[in-house]
C-alpha cells in the first residue's frame, strides 16, 4: 500500500469514526412569529401586529435586535433606486427605457414612485419584555435597542406593531402586477435579522437575496371576502374562505374573511392574494401535497397549470429520494410577482407561460426547497451555492421527468458549462466569492450564481466520481437540513465522503477567476504529451483509441487530491480498459503518457465535465 492509499484509507476510517459529524460548536438562534394583520385592499395598505419568540443560542449576550423592513427599498432615493441608476445594466424589469431602442435611456422605476405607490412598513412601537424600547429606522434596517441584555440560552418576547403599503410591482414584493395578481406579499413583515458566528447580516435591500433564523409561523391575514390567497405554510381553516372547498361557508366580518397559517421551521413566509384565483392540489407519492394558485386566463393556461401540478408531485418524490426527503407536509405554487422567487413551502411565479417555461420556473423554484429554504444558505455570501446547486437539480430533474430522452447526455448541465465559458471569455467575471450585491454587472452575477455554480457541482463528480458527489449530497442532507450550512461544510463532507483532498479546488474555482485549459500537443509512437496551458490544475482522464480498435482509458490523479477517483466512475467506459498513472503535480505545466500500440484518437474527458474554457485542443485524430 503506497502513501496516496494510505491517507484515502485513513479518510475513510476518520470519516466513519466521526459519521460525518456537524462542525464543532455550531449553533442557530431561533425566532417563532405569530402575526395578525388587516388588509385594505382599495388603498393597498395593511395593519400589522407581531407577537415574536426570540431564542438566544450564541454564547454571548445581545445588547441590540435588527429586523428587516424591505418595503422601504421601495422609495425614491433609495439604497436600490441608486443602484438602479448606476449599475451598468440594471435589471429589465426595475426600469423604464426612456430613450430610443438605438439609444436606451433607463430609467429607476423606482425613482418616479409618487407616495400612493411606494412601498413601506413604519413601525408604530416595540415592546421587549412588555416594555416599549428605543427603536430607528435606518433604511431597510430596523436598529432596537434593549434595556437588558439577552443572556444565552434565553427565549424573550418582543411585540411590534406597523403599518405598511404594498409598492406598485417593481421587484418580488408589489401590488398589481403585470399579469393582474393584486398582491404580491414577499418581504412583507419586519423580519428579524440573522445572526450567526459571522455577526449581524445587515445588508441594505437592492435586490439581492435573503437569509433569516428558522422558526415556526403562526399568521392570521384579513382580507376582503372575494379574495383567494395561495402561501407558505397549511391553511388550517379552509372551510371558511374561498377556493379551497367545494360549498365553503366564508365567515366574514366587515366584510372580510380570515386566513389562518401554520409553518414549522422554515425562514421565510410569504403569500399572494386575488379575487381571480383558482386554486388546484394534488398529492405525491411520498405524501406532499401540491397546491397551484392561479389565474385561469384561458384554457391554454389553465391546461398547462394542470399538467405542471401532475410534474410537480413527480418532482418532490423524484428530488426527495436523489437529494434527501422533503420535510413539509405542503409546498404551495402561486401565481404572482415578477419571475419566480422561493419561500418557505412556497413559491410565487409569473404564470403566463409555455408548458416548458412554467414547469422549468416551477422545478427550479420547488429545487430552491433543498437549497435554500431546507439548507438556509447565506444568499448574500454565497449566492453560487444557492442557486448553482438549485439550478444543478432543476436541469437534472428536468431531464428525468420532462423531456425524458432515449439516450441520456454525460453532462446534464452542458447549457451551464457553454454560459460559464461566455462569462469567462467577457472579461467581466469576478470571484464567485463576492458578496452577491456587489457584483460590477448582473451579467456576471446571474452567470456565476446560477450558471459557475453548477458547474462547480457538475465538475465535482468529475474529480470525485458521479457516485460519491450522490452520496455526498445524501450525507450533506442528513447532517446539516433545516441548518444555516457554509460550502466549507460541504467541501468537508464531499471530503469525508469521496476520501479525496478538495481544498484547492474550492479555494481556485470560487475565490479566483482562474481558469481551466488542458491541450494534447504530441502524439507519438510510444507517447501522449499533454500540457497545462493554464494556472489551473485539474485530474485528466484520457481515452485512447488505437489502431486496433481497443480503447484505454488512462487516469491521471492531481497530487493535491491525496486520493483518487473510484473505478466505478468509469463504467460508462465498456470494455475500456483503465490504466491509473502517476499523479501529476500542478508545478509542472507537462505530463507524458506512456502508450505501447499505436494511437489512432484521443480525447481528454469525453464525458465533457472538465470545464475547459478551450475545447478545440483536447482531442487528437490520427
């Protein structure tokens, strides 16, 4: 047994010793929300009043609380009105072109909200203990100031009232929307800030994404009696609104029904309302029920809406066995805002769609389950793994449950690959690293959240083997759901799983922009010679034919991986015989690979997962 064998083996012996154990002293605070609020629906504006469970686990106490107060970003001269006016290509839907098409003039939606239509929540009064305290609205930050610290390992009550007034739909949140929906409720209640071993995650809203503390949501809604609403959470009374039961008998009181939801452990509660919505539920065979919510604008639509609930049920059962069990009873998909955003068990979508569209927004939405809302990733840090990993499981469910081809690709993100390449040969790609508000260009984050972050994925099973990145999904599942996880924490756990060293894979594909590109530059009687153009270093596979017809597969080991990847990732290869050469190190820009017949092709990784930016260079043809 050499060393390399040794320390595969000591990794795997470790890696069952500890069962894949959570990282030392990790810890989560927790909040439970109880909510009642009284809608206006001819002024668009809302009464609100909360009853919150705060649960201090830090280890230290806390001398200050925040929340959240979203609808402020919808004002002129917000943090989000400056970043529209100054970013180089401002989000579509968040501007007005006042130009021509030669000559775009764009223009902040935003800016020109008169005070009936922006947005915002004016907080009334907070009581900590029973007692008012000293609160200031900074923005789309609310700073409370208590009397007497949190200890740790102590529950406090805190209890705000607010009003708000729904925004005109510029972005998620919003009233109105171009697609009819009345309401548009997302990011609608002041929502306690998340903090963690990294501090108080107070980032300015401008358009980003979220993180927030779990906890369990009880929330009371008013609203007229003529309303349908689609949410996050089970509907506990749905014999006395309307949609839901066939002969309902509404309650109402100044005219206006009551809604009432329950959600355990999740981090975000959203909801959405109209008098037009039709409401349709179907059940997995793993127990979750389905719901749509929807405007049935003609048949076409509303024949779509019904085949994608018979997908959708497909599509937990199908995600829950390959990613891990979805642990809520219910996940609701409605109809609403501007694109499709997810929430705890829900999801609002845009829904004038084609069949294709409505089941790929629905699939990557209900994807986000795992990634973000069962895993609460840091969408503001680490956005990459949010959405890439989502969007990884949207494309390979897709497959499966969609267009169900004969013959399955070996990559089945190759669309993420070619829009990583574009982004990497633009000249605009920075760290996947940087904080998600800060990036120069929605260019370059859209591609490296969703597209790069696949990618890393993908090209993950290519060092480890496609069997370990399974099981290291499985495993990352049943040690960090319904947790505030980091990709160190799944870097480790693919680690303990694969018995493959990932460090410097993660450290180059996230916090550089370096990239990857392999070459065959000579090909002789008795050898291969192969080259690393870039500062990039990557295991290569090699398959050979010969002039003969055999074929060989040779597999060339990074040194800084300490192990190698299972033979059992080779199986697509039949009748190939595998060859494990010597490892190379990233120090030396040139490998040799020995062959004994005559080649008549060559290809470095044929199952094309390797994301060489230059592909054109990695084959040879005698």
């Amino acid at each position: 047994m050499n060393l390399k064998q040794s320390f595969g083996l000591l990794l795997l012996v470790l890696s069952t010793l500890t069962s894949f154990a959570q990282r030392k002293g990790y810890w989560d605070q927790k909040v439970d929300y109880t909510m009642e609020i009284d809608v206006n629906e001819k002024t668009f504006q809302y009464d609100g009043k909360m009853k919150l469970k705060y649960s201090n686990n830090s280890g230290q106490q806390l001398h200050k609380v925040y929340f959240h107060l979203y609808f402020n970003a919808f004002q002129p001269g917000s943090f989000m009105d400056e970043r529209l006016k100054n970013i180089a290509d401002p989000d579509a839907r968040m501007v007005t072109n006042i130009g021509t098409k030669e000559k775009p003039v764009r223009q902040s939606r935003i800016s020109v909200l008169t005070p009936d239509q922006i947005g915002y929540q004016k907080i009334e009064s907070v009581k900590y203990r029973g007692s008012e305290v000293a609160f200031k609205e900074d923005g789309t930050i609310l700073e409370v100031t208590l009397p007497s610290a949190i200890n740790d390992g102590e529950t406090v009550e805190f209890d705000l009232t607010w009003k708000a007034q729904v925004p005109e739909q510029i972005r998620r949140s919003g009233r109105n929307s171009k697609e009819g929906v009345a309401f548009s409720m997302t990011q609608w209640y002041p929502k306690m800030a998340q903090f963690d071993e990294f501090g108080w995650h107070l980032d300015e809203y401008v358009g980003r994404e979220f993180i927030a503390p779990f906890g369990n949501f009880d929330v009371t809604i008013h609203i007229n009696k003529d309303y349908v609403i689609g949410s996050s959470g089970k509907l506990q009374n749905p014999s006395e609104v309307k949609g839901y039961v066939k002969n309902a008998k509404i309650k109402t009181k100044n005219n206006k029904a009551t809604w009432h939801y329950k959600a355990e452990n999740i981090h975000d509660f959203a909801w959405a309302a109209d008098p037009k919505f039709v409401v349709d539920s179907a059940k997995s065979k793993g127990g979750v029920t389905v719901y749509t919510v929807f405007l049935p604008t003609d048949k076409e639509v509303t024949d779509n809406w019904k085949t994608a609930l018979g997908l959708a049920t497909e599509f937990f059962d199908f995600v829950g066995e390959r990613f891990g069990a979805y642990p809520w009873k219910t996940y609701t998909v409605v109809q609403g805002g501007d694109g499709g955003m997810e929430y705890g068990t829900a999801t609002l979508i845009t829904g004038g769609r084609n069949l294709k569209g409505l089941v790929g927004v629905i699939f990557h939405e209900a994807a986000h389950s795992w990634y973000q809302q069962l895993f609460g990733i840091n969408e503001t840090v680490d956005e990459w793994m949010d959405e890439g990993f989502t969007s990884y499981i949207e494309e390979v469910a897709n497959t499966e449950l969609f267009e169900k081809p004969t013959a399955r690709a070996l990559n089945p993100i190759g669309s993420a690959y070619t829009s990583y390449f574009r982004l990497a040969k633009s000249g605009l790609e920075e760290p996947m690293s940087l904080l998600a508000d800060y990036y120069n260009t929605n260019f370059a984050y859209s591609i490296q959240a969703y597209s790069k972050g696949g990618v890393l994925a993908e090209q993950m099973g290519y060092v480890i083997g496609k069997q370990n990145l399974n099981k290291t999904f499985l495993n990352f599942y049943d040690i960090w759901k319904l947790k505030h996880p980091t990709p160190n924490d799944f870097k480790r756990v693919a680690e303990e799983t694969s018995g493959i060293n990932l460090k410097w894979y993660f450290n180059l594909f996230i916090n550089t922009t370096r990239t990857i590109d392999y070459a065959i530059s000579k090909v002789s009687e008795d050898s291969i010679e192969l080259v690393n153009k870039s500062n990039f270093a990557m295991p290569i596979d090699l398959l050979v034919e010969y002039e003969d017809g055999t074929k060989e597969l040779f597999y060339i080991p990074l040194r800084e991986m300490r192990g190698e990847k299972p033979a059992e990732d080779y199986a697509i290869y039949q009748g190939v015989t595998r060859t494990v050469l010597t490892d190379w190190f990233w120090t030396k820009p040139k490998y040799s690979v020995p062959v004994k017949k005559r080649v008549k092709q060559a290809w470095i990784d044929p199952t094309q997962r390797l994301a060489d930016i230059n592909q054109e260079d990695n084959s040879y043809s005698k």
